[in-house]
C-alpha cells in the first residue's frame, strides 16, 4: 500500500511538473505571438523615447568641439533628451526626473549621496512648501472670495477676467516673487474652472488661458522690481563690480537702486498685461466668452458659507505672515524653509489634515523640478552652459550682430534658450558677465544690454520646467506639455519686441 501511495505521489509529481512546462510553454510563446498590431502600437507610443534616446547616443558619439569637456556634453546630451521628452511626453513627466536622476550617476560617475544633496535645495522645498499651502487655503475655500473680488472689479467676460488675474498676479509678482504668486493664485483659477464645468474636456480651453494668466502674470511682473526675482540682484551686483567707481561721478548710474530699477522695467510688465491676454485667446481660443454661470454659482456657495469664520480668519492670518516672511526674512533663512513652515502651521492648527495633503499635492511635479534643478547645476558646473554661451556669441560676427539692435537681439534670443533650460538666476549668473564683457568690447551700454539680458532671463514661457510659475499651474492637472509650447512661443516674439522697443526709444530718456 505504501509503494501504491508512493507510486501515486511520483506520477502526480511529474503529471504536475509536465503541466506547469507547458502552462511556461505557453506563456512564452504568447509573448512572442503578440500580434503586431500590438507591438506596432506600443511602439507608435513610444517612438518619441525611441528617437530621443537615438538622438542622446549619436551626440555622444560626436567628436568633441574645442571647448567643451567630456562631461560637458554628457550634460547637453542629457538636456536634448530630457527636453525632448518633455514636449513630446511619450512616458510620464516624473519618469524623465527618475531618467536624469540615473543619468547623473551612471553617465557623469556623479556620487549617488551629492546627486540626492542636489536634489532638495531651497527651490523644491519651495515648490513643495507652495504646494501644500495652496492645498490648505482651498480648503478653507478663501480662493472663492479671492476669486469673486477679481471678477467683481473686471465683470464677468472672460477676456476681462483673464486681464484681471494677468494684472493682480504681476503686482503681487512684482514685489513677493513669481512662484509665492503662482501658488497664491492657483486655487483661483481653478476655483472659476470649476465652477464653470465639472468636465475636464468641457473647459481645456478655459483652463489653458486662466492658468496661463497667472503664470505668464507672474512671469513679465518678475522684471519689475530687483525683489521680483534673484536674476534682477545679480545683475545689479555685477553692474557694481564692474563699473561702479564711488570716486568717479560718471559710473554713479552703475549703482542701480529699486526704483531706478522700476523706472527701467516696470513699464514694461504693465505694457504686456494686454498682450498676454491676446495672445492666450489667440491661441487656445475658448468656448466661453462670458463666465456669468461661474460667477452664479461662486456667489451662491459664498452665500452657503456665509459670514467669516475663526478659520477663515486664522488661514488669512498664516498666509500674511507667510507673506511677510518670505519678503523680510528669506533672505536669512530661504523662501523654502518659509514655505515649509507655513505648511507646518497649517497642520499644527488643524486646519489642513496630513491626507488632504498628500492627495492634494502633486508630488510627481516636486520630483521633476528637483530633477531639473539638479541637472542645471550639472549645466553650469561642466561648464556646458558656459560653451553654449560662447559659441553663440562666436557666430554673431559673421552675421552683422555683433554690435547693435542685432546684438541686443542676439543676447535676447541667448537668454531666452538659457532660462528655458535652468533656473533664470542661474541663467543670468552664468551669462551676466560675458554679456558685460561682450558690450564693452562693441562699444555697447553695459546698463542695456544687461537690462536685457536679466529681462530675457523672465522670458521662460515655453516648458513646464522653465520656471516655478510653469510648473506650479501645470501641478493643476489642466495642462499639456505641448500647450506651453503653443502659447510660449509667441509670448517670447512678443515681449522680445516690446523689450528692444524700450531699449531704443525709452531707456536713453532715462540714461
């Protein structure tokens, strides 16, 4: 009886081991049997990684221009492929932040322990910070009564909605920096966006040119005052260095001051505010002309909510010293630690829980900008950003722009490809002294042409990552990669021509 037992437990063992061989059997020949219908699709989705990647090897297979090290263009290759990947989104955008994450560490040999120090600077805990406050205030639902003041003082058209929050962004921007304004003001947007329809696909085009005003608002009011971003001091610390002699009466105009600054570009911002909502109904064209039912329903939900509350208050209350802070003290302990502490506070009060937080926050939007972030250092510490600089400025000569309108232009047209590529500060810190250099060796005006070339820096319009602005609202959920491309593009062509009108006709009445 026991060897029949054995002899049973023996064929049931192999009956078993045929059966799982064949179920394997199968398992691979369906891999292999796909249709290929279905491998060509997958590779129709994918084809953009494909080319990219395609396009990263041929680069490093280059021979390498004078100049520029190995590392350099390990960099520059790095940066194709990730800009690449960012316009045409063939995987998820926080996939690319973990593609630069791995490029840093296996292309360039950087230490996995300095890429991750990289990773969290002042700038993402920033945006992160900026995040979770706007999680806290649309909470508390203070974005509806922000939201109603605008459209009570523009109506309820939607071109004059879009001017308004252009126009109250860029003076906020002006004075507390464009990123604290972006965060601000987006639960605004998308309060009116939602109330409008509760159907994505219904209100894209609305969403586009709503968020979009905020951004593009914060953006060209960032020029505005040397507080509206860290580009505008380095240039003005330059310009000291430089030129400025206390003993010597003509180099006094060197040391600019905030309101010689305003005098120089605040015009400016206030001469584009119009442009940016032509351009934005140009190009997305929205279905809704007029937002009355939003304003219906926003006015009926303030009335649900009735009268302040101590919350409402103690939200406001925060944000002020938020506010406050980040104005008189980031300077001495950085705009993230401000924002993370108003984040905190938030939290500590019980006004926001920890859940809200984390489902309210983007977080794959944190990653990618650290990523990005991490990789213009690596820009600027290969000396990539450098080359790029030098290289263009080489070919302006041959081409009647090394002296000029065609110099301004050219500098422009540099300062826009730079910032488009790393942060505006590290853009204008990198160029701020060959551009110096390059004006007085033309016989240029160093004052114009670093006006210039700071006012450029804010030119960021045409990638998600370009600035924190961008990449606040793109945290929305409402925007494609593709639409900063769309709008950016004419954005540029447009304040580049205001800009250079200024430096011809307005600045020398100033000089």
């Amino acid at each position: 009886m026991e060897h029949d037992t054995d002899g049973t437990l023996l064929r049931t063992a192999r009956a078993a081991l045929v059966s799982g061989q064949g179920a394997l059997n199968k398992s691979w020949q369906g891999l292999f049997h796909i249709p290929l219908r279905a491998w060509l699709s997958y590779l129709m989705a994918r084809r953009w990684l494909f080319i990219a990647f395609a396009i990263g090897a041929v680069l490093l297979n280059l021979p390498l221009p004078d100049g520029l090290t190995r590392e350099g263009m390990i960099v520059l290759a790095m940066s194709v492929i990730a800009t690449i990947l960012f316009v045409t989104e063939p995987v998820p955008l926080p996939t690319v932040a973990l593609l630069l994450i791995v490029g840093e560490v296996l292309l360039l040999g950087r230490a996995s322990s300095d890429v991750a120090r990289s990773l969290m600077n002042d700038s993402v805990l920033f945006i992160m910070g900026s995040l979770m406050i706007a999680v806290a205030v649309v909470k508390q639902k203070l974005d509806r009564r922000l939201a109603f003041l605008i459209v009570r003082f523009t109506g309820t058209r939607t071109a004059n909605v879009c001017m308004g929050i252009t126009l109250v962004s860029g003076v906020l921007a002006s004075f507390v920096g464009e990123h604290t304004v972006a965060a601000m003001m987006l639960p605004v947007g998308v309060t009116l966006i939602r109330l409008t329809s509760d159907d994505p696909a219904q209100v894209r085009r609305l969403a586009a040119v709503l968020l979009f005003s905020i951004s593009y608002g914060a953006s060209i009011a960032g020029i505005g005052t040397p507080s509206g971003g860290a580009r505008n001091a380095i240039m003005i610390g330059y310009w000291r260095e430089f030129f400025y002699d206390a003993n010597d009466p003509d180099t006094w105009k060197y040391a600019v001051n905030y309101m010689r600054w305003m005098m120089f570009a605040y015009p400016l911002f206030l001469i584009q505010v119009p442009f940016v909502t032509a351009v934005l109904f140009f190009t997305f064209k929205p279905k809704q002309k007029n937002i009355a039912r939003a304003v219906v329903r926003l006015r009926a939900q303030l009335a649900d909510q009735g009268a302040m509350k101590v919350s409402d208050w103690s939200t406001i209350l925060i944000f002020v010293v938020i506010l406050l802070l980040w104005i008189f003290a980031s300077d001495s302990i950085g705009l993230g630690i401000v924002a993370i502490l108003g984040a905190a506070a938030f939290l500590v009060v019980g006004l926001v829980g920890w859940e809200e937080i984390n489902n309210g926050v983007n977080w794959g939007v944190v990653l990618l900008y650290a990523a990005v972030i991490s990789l213009g250092v690596q820009m600027k510490e290969t000396g990539a950003a450098l080359w790029i600089a030098e290289s263009f400025l080489a070919l302006l000569e041959p081409v009647g722009a090394g002296e000029g309108f065609g110099l301004w232009a050219a500098v422009m047209a540099l300062s826009t490809l730079v910032t488009n590529t790393m942060s505006n500060g590290a853009a204008v810190a990198v160029l701020g002294p060959i551009v110096l250099k390059l004006a007085v060796a033309a016989g240029e005006e160093p004052l114009v042409l670093g006006f210039l070339t700071a006012i450029a820096s804010a030119f960021a319009y045409l990638t998600v990552v370009g600035t924190p602005a961008c990449t606040i609202v793109y945290a929305s959920g409402y925007l494609k990669t593709t639409d900063f491309l769309k709008a950016g593009w004419k954005m540029v062509l447009v304040s580049t021509i205001i800009s250079l009108f200024a430096a011809a006709m307005y600045w020398p009445l100033l000089a």
